[in-house]
C-alpha cells in the first residue's frame, strides 16, 4: 500500500505532503481543481514520461515521491535481480531537473525508468476509463479466468515449460539449418575422404613407390647389370675372386718371410668373405628380378593417382594432402556430432510437448469449469448496479499450437438486453457499461489474489441515484482487502471512504495553486453538501450528507 505523496514544483502544485491509511480513500473536488494535476504527478514517479512544461518554476526542480509497504508483495526477488537493496518499506522518487534532465530513485538507488514502472505495476494500479481498453486483451482475460480457476500454479509451470521449449525450439531450427547447408556438401566431403582414405597416406610413401617403379621399369637393364657384375666377380681367369686368391697366396707366402705382413692377408681374407656374400645377394638379386607388367601398371597408376590428389586439393607433398584428409574427416564428424545434437534436442521438444499439452489439458479443463461461476458472479455484481439483464458467457477455443496461456483462445461475450445475442464484449458494451464491468472485475479478483493497490480514476461517470450507491458498497467492499482510492464526483460514494481528501485551487497574488488536504467529520459533512445541492448549503442537503457518512 501507499502510505505517503510527497509533491514539490508540479504543474500548479508547489508543495504538497500527505499521508494515506488502509482501506477506502476517496478524493473530491470541483471540475478543474486539479484532481487530474494530483493524477499526473503520481503517474510520473511511478515511471511515466516526463513533459518540462510540468514545472511549475522552471528555475527549480521538481521532486515527487512515494512510500510504499512492500511486505505483502513477495518482492525479495525482483530487487535481488534488479541489484537493489530490499526494504519494506520502499521509496520511489522522480526528480526532473531545469535543464529537463529527468532522474528515477527506488531506495536511494538510481534506476531507469523501465525498472521503476516494473515495479510500480506490482504496487498500484491506476484504473480510469481509459484503462477499460484491458479487458478487450485475451491475456488481461486469462489472468481474470485463471484467479477464479485457481489455474496459478499450473499456470507458472507451462510458462516455464513454454519458454524453456522456445529456446530449444530456436535453437533446434539453427541447428537443422546448419545441417541443411551441411547436407549439402557433406557426400561430395565424404567422397573426397574415402577417395583419399582409400589411399592409406603416410609421409613416407612416395619414395618407397618411386623406387619400385624404377626397378619395375627397368628389368632388363638390371638384370644385365647384375649378369655382368656377377661375372666380373666369378670369372674363372680374371674374375675378382680369382684375383682374391691369387693375392692371397701371395700374401701368404710373404707372411712366411715376414709375420708383420699377416694383416694383410686377414684384411684380404675378409674382403674375400665380403665378396663372396655380394656375390650371392647378386645372384639372388637377379633369380628374384623379372619382369611384372601387371604389378608396374597397379603400382604407376597408384602414383598417377596420388600426383591427380596433389593437384586436385592444390598441394604439392603427401603432408599437406594427409591434412586435407584429416580436415575432412573432422568435417565429417562434425556433422555427425550435429546430428546427434538435433536428435537429441528433438527427443527434448517431444518431451516437452508431451508435458505442455498435459499442463494446457489441466488449464482447460479448470477453465471451462470455472467460467460459468465467473460469468455468474459479474452478472450479480452488474445487476446491483442497474445492468439488470446483462448476461456474459465465456468461450474457450482450443487451437493446434502453444500460446503463452496454453492451447486455447479466449473471448468474453457479452449481451446487455433480453433477446440480444452473444458478441464480443468490446463490440457492444458501451463505455459507462464497459466500467462497471470492469469494477465487477477487479471486486471478484479481489478476492482470489492480492491486488495492488488500486486509483479508481471517476469511473462513476454517467451513473447516479441506486447505481452509484452499489459502486460505493462494492469499493467500499474491495477495500476491506485492498487499498482503494477514487476519484469521484459523487457524493454516495465519497462517503463511503475511510479517508477524505479534497483537491482545490487557491490564488495569492498573480499565482493559481493546487492545494490538497485531509477533512475532518464536519468539513466532509459540508462537502458532501455541497457535491449534493451545489455552492448553497441548505439544511435539506446537510442532513442528507450526515445521512450518507452513517
């Protein structure tokens, strides 16, 4: 609730300080007073844009504030989210400045002022004719339905669930869009990599290759160079070992002479041995060396092949080509790794479609049963005042997809005479109606949630006589769970309030102010009188305005 306004250099208001109590307070004044004045300087430190003309010197600033008890509100964590510090009781302050320079305070805090209205929607709620558009909103409608269903904690639940299935409905739509580009390219990728797979690449391939090809390539020429070393090796008469051993025998028969001469005969022998084993690697060499057209084709083609892939991937060593295949293979993954993350996040949305389409069952399902009950209760509270043969029905039209509300469309349909058919309420209700009927509202919620505190802002325009006395009963009712202010030119329903507040203008010198204060028993007699007979105060219209605050 609001429990103080303080007001400094508004418009015609150069200082005002008052003080509110719990339950009904009423605020009366002639037609151009300022109640509107009063209006305006609340709406701005509760976040609403500011004009410089408001200024009443444009040389000072202008300061408005407001105290509020936040207990009841379950606050601890907007202010914990907002990084402010958690008071119960909380003031919110505006300062515009000369320069125009406007600033927003919540505790001494600086806030912006998207922040401060935030939090100033869960405070007051100022309600004039102008605010009857609401009701016309589905969501406005639903949170109507959903009080009187009791639809609040299945209601919190879906609209985890929906955001929640949201996002990963984004993000699984990024997902296949990233596929989709993927899909695109991926077989010729996957081409590509089993082409070079295939290959079985290492770094040292080439030259092992190269080589048998060589030797492939030139069979006869090899073989007639083995045949020819061979025979310069074992030639009878002149072949190497021949030679071997007839130095050999030389070199013993001078060992015999000279034992330091042995070494060489050693060294001989063992070039012998050595001879001899290249002897038999030759022969062996030139048994195993023949001719493979066949091989030399598969093995020329192999190389044809590696030499097409440099030049295919724009490379020029099997490096760089073992990198390529490498990078395709990790492509190839990736994709694969996409896949799983679709799946998984489609098995995710199945899950959650299951759970919201249960949760939108239970939210129906409470509804249709609690709309007759709502349609009855606004049909009594608008009989009392005047609206005898209104009658309201609710239709609830279920749909294919998740709304922010469930799977159902809402529409309130209203008739205001006998024998008139059902049409939607902000077709056929006309503006006097569409207030009352909004008052119903607010008195039957009233009842199921806690309400802020709520401005009725002269929506008892055009009614009088029975009718304004049963708006008065019924604020006067909310107002025994709720802090209710009106605005009000009507005498039956000031009374009604715990506290009485009067808006007039008063001139000093060349200056026009609004001024505001708090009546007493016998000033609000005489107001009340006057609201009833006018400026003459007759013993009639006194009595009458006695008869009204007992």
């Amino acid at each position: 609730m609001i429990t103080s306004l303080k007001i400094l250099n508004y418009a015609l208001i150069e200082h005002l300080d008052i003080s509110f109590d719990t339950g009904m307070t009423c605020i009366t004044g002639e037609t151009g007073a300022g109640k509107s004045i009063l209006m305006g300087g609340l709406g701005l430190v509760l976040g609403k844009r500011v004009d410089m003309s408001v200024l009443k010197d444009n040389q000072k600033k202008c300061v408005i504030e407001a105290t509020f008890l936040i207990d009841k509100y379950n606050l601890q964590g907007f202010f914990e989210a907002s990084g402010l510090d958690y008071d119960g009781e909380t003031l919110l302050r505006r300062e515009i400045n000369p320069s125009g320079k406007s600033r927003a305070f919540i505790n001494d805090n600086p806030v912006n002022l998207d922040l401060l209205a935030q939090l100033s929607e869960v405070l007051i709620d100022v309600h004039s004719q102008l605010e009857n558009q609401s009701l016309f909103k589905s969501e406005y409608q639903f949170l109507v339905l959903d009080a009187i269903a009791g639809n609040q904690g299945i209601l919190k639940e879906y609209k985890k669930k929906i955001r929640e299935y949201i996002f990963i409905q984004k993000e699984y739509d990024h997902l296949q869009l990233l596929n989709k580009e993927a899909a695109k390219i991926h077989d010729y990728n996957e081409f590509l990599y089993d082409e070079l797979a295939s290959e079985q690449l290492t770094p040292d391939l080439l030259t092992p290759l190269q080589e048998e090809i060589d030797e492939l390539s030139n069979v006869e020429t090899l073989q007639q160079y083995l045949s020819q070393g061979i025979q310069l090796i074992e030639e009878e008469q002149i072949g190497l070992l021949t030679q071997f051993y007839s130095l050999n025998a030389l070199l013993n028969a001078a060992k015999s002479k000279s034992k330091n001469l042995s070494v060489f005969q050693e060294r001989i022998n063992s070039l012998s041995v050595e001879l001899k084993d290249i002897l038999d690697d030759l022969i062996s060499k030139q048994e195993t060396l023949e001719s493979n057209p066949v091989l030399l084709d598969k093995l020329s083609a192999r190389l044809d092949k590696i030499q097409n892939l440099f030049q295919k991937h724009q490379v020029d060593n099997i490096e760089d080509l073992i990198q390529v295949r490498d990078q395709l293979e990790k492509k190839l993954y990736q994709r694969q790794d996409l896949l799983q993350k679709i799946n998984a996040l489609k098995d995710q949305l199945i899950e959650l479609e299951q759970l919201l389409e249960s949760l939108s069952k239970q939210l129906y399902e409470n509804r249709k049963e609690a709309s007759p009950k709502l349609c009855d209760q606004m049909e009594q509270i608008i009989s009392k005042m005047g609206m005898h043969n209104a009658r309201f029905r609710i239709d609830l039209t279920s749909v294919d997809e998740f709304l922010s509300n469930g799977k159902q469309q809402i529409d309130f349909l209203f008739s205001s005479n006998l024998g008139s058919s059902f049409k939607p309420i902000k077709k056929v209700a006309s503006g006097g109606e569409m207030s009352r009927i909004m008052l119903s509202i607010k008195a039957i919620l009233s009842q199921f949630k806690q309400l802020p505190s709520i401005v009725f802002d002269e929506i008892d325009t055009g009614v009088s006589g029975p009718v304004s006395n049963e708006i008065a009963n019924i604020m006067a009712h909310m107002s025994k769970k709720m802090q209710v202010f009106t605005i009000t030119h009507l005498p039956q329903i000031a009374a009604k309030g715990k506290q009485h507040f009067l808006v007039y203008k008063e001139v000093r010198g060349n200056t026009t102010m609004t001024k505001i204060k708090e009546l007493n028993q016998e000033e609000r007699i005489k107001e009340l009188a006057q609201m009833l007979s006018g400026e003459e105060l007759t013993r009639t219209a006194l009595d009458h305005a006695k008869q009204l605050l007992n």
